[in-house]
C-alpha cells in the first residue's frame, strides 16, 4: 500500500489539500492518505489524525500561548513516522510547524514535497536555504515564485493557483438573489475574528445610513465560528451563513476583507473590496520588523502595486474605512478602475488544473521513491 502522510495547518490549506487528494485518488485509488489538516481533507479522504486546521493559531504571541499543544502533536506525529514512515510527506503551506517537521522527517529518510510555498518573498528569506536542503519537490502556485527557487537549486514546479480550479460556477441560493448585499469576512480564525468584526460591523453601521435597504451577509467556516458571529454580532442584522463563502462573493456588491486567501477570492469572483489586518500590538510590531513586502494583500502583490486598498493595525478605523467602502458602493471611477484591475489579476494567473498538476507530481516522487527501495539489493 501506497501512503502519504499530509500537514495542513489553516483553512485554506485545508481546502486546497483536499483538492489535492481527490486529484491523487483520481489518477491512483490505492494511494492511502493520512495526516493532519481539517475537515475538508477528511472528506476528500484522508485519515484525519488530528484537526490541526481546525486550531488555526495567528500571531507571534498566539503561537506562544498554544506551544505546548503544538510540541505534543508535533511528538505524537513523529512517533508516527517512527512506527510507520510513509512513503512521502507532503506540506501545505504552515512553515513555522511544517519546516521543522520536515527536518525530522529528512533525518528519518522521508521524502518531502512541499505544496503551497512560504512566502519566503516576504519574510525569512533564510528559509530557502533549509528548503533547498530538506525538500524533494517544491511545488509553488504564484507565478513569480519558480524562478526564486531555480536560482536556489531546488527542483520546483509552477502548478498554477488553485483557486481557479475552487470557484466554480456558483448557484446562488435563492437567500442572496435579491437586495444589494455587503459581504462581511473577518477571517476563519478566532482571534481575527475577534479583533476585526468590531471593527467591520462598525462600518456595516454607517454603510446602513447611506444604504437602509442594504444587506449585510458573513461567511464562516464551522458552527463554532458561527456561534462566536453571533454572539458578537447581536443586535445587528447580520446574516451568517456556513461554509458559503463563495456564494457571498458571488453576490455581494462590495466586501469588507480579512487580509488571508479570502482578498484573493474576492478578486478572482471581481468583486470590490478593502482589506482589514489586525493583530496583538506585540504580533505587529515583530511583523514590522521582519516583514519586506510593501503589500500584505495578495492581489496587490500579484499587481505589483496597490489595486485594493489596504487597512492596517491602527488604521482600521471607521473614519479611515467608511469613506473609501461608499466610494465603491457607489458607480464611482474608483470602482470601475478597481474592477478592470481585478480582471488583470486573474487574467496574470494564467488556467486551471493546479490540483491535477500537483498530484501528478507528488505521485511522480511516490513512484520515484518506491522504485528506488525496490532497486536496493537484498
């Protein structure tokens, strides 16, 4: 039996894993999968051993607090790999757990594959160099990235972005086909979320002063996620609605964006947004200090400029937000410029297929790996 072992730390890595997972069941049933992700992985068919996405952890001090939970998983995991080595590991995303998971697993002989890469771009350049050492196959979904890791020697694939496979050609329920709908998306983790929809249903109020007849709807990952909304959203009307994020952006007029994959789907769904990012003073202050991007916002990184507005820390403010959100409600210049902009975005990420390509490929080390144990003589 075939096996690989998977790690998956966030939401979307979760979903993108999954992808991955039905595509490599697709070419080859047999391949057993397991590991640690979600609930999406789980349902695609992997042996979930622990919902590690599902404990999304954000911010330098949040890490800190949740370090002895992480170290446990972190031996346990190993423990795994001791009692049974997978043929292959494949990691998605999640560097701060996953490359160090990948020095274990290299000194036990494992090979790795590395989905999804660390925004090594952004911070902690060093880390290429650790890749280059541990890592089979690298496999990246931005455009840009390939070329950073040839110039370091390690064998890497463009897959392409799997959102493109993702967003589907949506039904939108019959719940969102009327109204002019606000999307509200404060992110999938717990402490974003509670730093940011204050924040958000601060502007969906003065939104509501200009827009009565405005309908303000929030996506969200899990019905603990659902219940936290609610609870801080009472007395607003708030629509929630679970695991429906697409079917919100493919509805809404305008969106009010937690910094993270969702900027990347609202642009791909070309609907006009700003980005929102907060996190503990102390998150935000290391944050300045090693981060080297003049964007945080995907979809701006993609554009090499700023396409989509950006709210940081201290300016996510209702005075600083409101203004610019009535802006592109509106039928303004802004908007129509912000919608040409998103259009070139999409059109930069070139087709689909991402998932596919990626499975061939981690398939192509399965196989790579196996004929080379069977080679060894006796």
């Amino acid at each position: 039996m075939k096996r690989l072992f998977f790690v998956a730390g966030e939401s979307s890595g979760d979903i993108h894993g999954a992808h991955v997972i039905r595509a490599v069941h697709d070419i080859d049933p047999d391949v057993q999968c397991e590991g640690l992700g979600g609930q999406h992985m789980a349902a695609a068919g992997m042996t979930l051993h622990f919902d590690l996405a599902g404990h999304a952890i954000m911010g330098f001090t949040e890490v800190v607090k949740s370090l002895g939970m992480i170290r446990r998983l972190f031996m346990d995991t190993l423990a795994r790999f001791d009692a049974s080595p997978p043929d292959a590991l494949v990691l998605i995303d999640y560097p701060g757990f996953n490359l160090r998971l990948a020095h274990r697993a290299h000194c036990r002989g494992i090979p790795i594959i590395y989905y999804i890469s660390p925004q090594i771009w952004a911070w902690k350049q060093g880390r290429i160099r650790t890749i280059a050492q541990l890592v089979r196959k690298m496999l990246v979904i931005l455009p840009f990235e390939k070329a950073l890791y040839d110039e370091a020697g390690v064998d890497c694939v463009y897959v392409g972005h799997p959102l493109l496979d993702h967003i589907p050609t949506v039904q939108v329920s019959g719940a969102l086909r009327d109204g002019l709908i606000i999307g509200i998306l404060p992110g999938s983790r717990q402490q974003e979320i509670q730093r940011l929809l204050p924040v958000m249903l601060e502007i969906a109020r003065g939104i509501r002063q200009r827009y009565p007849e405005a309908r303000f709807v929030t996506p969200c990952v899990n019905p603990e996620r659902e219940a936290q909304i609610r609870a801080m959203a009472e007395g607003f009307p708030l629509e929630i609605l679970v695991g429906k994020t697409y079917e919100v952006l493919d509805a809404a007029r305008f969106c009010l964006v937690a910094s993270g994959t969702a900027t990347l789907e609202a642009a791909l769904f070309g609907v006009p947004f700003v980005i929102l990012y907060k996190i503990s003073p102390l998150s935000y202050w290391i944050a300045r200090a090693v981060v080297r991007v003049d964007h945080i916002g995907l979809v701006n990184i993609l554009a090499g400029k700023r396409v989509v507005p950006e709210f940081i820390q201290h300016e996510a403010t209702v005075k600083s937000v409101l203004p610019t959100a009535l802006e592109l409600l509106d039928d303004s210049p802004a908007r129509r410029q912000m919608l040409d902009e998103l259009a070139r975005v999409r059109q930069s990420l070139g087709s689909g297929g991402a998932s596919r390509r990626a499975a061939a490929e981690i398939l192509n080390v399965l196989t790579e790996t196996r004929n080379g144990r069977n080679a060894l003589p006796d």
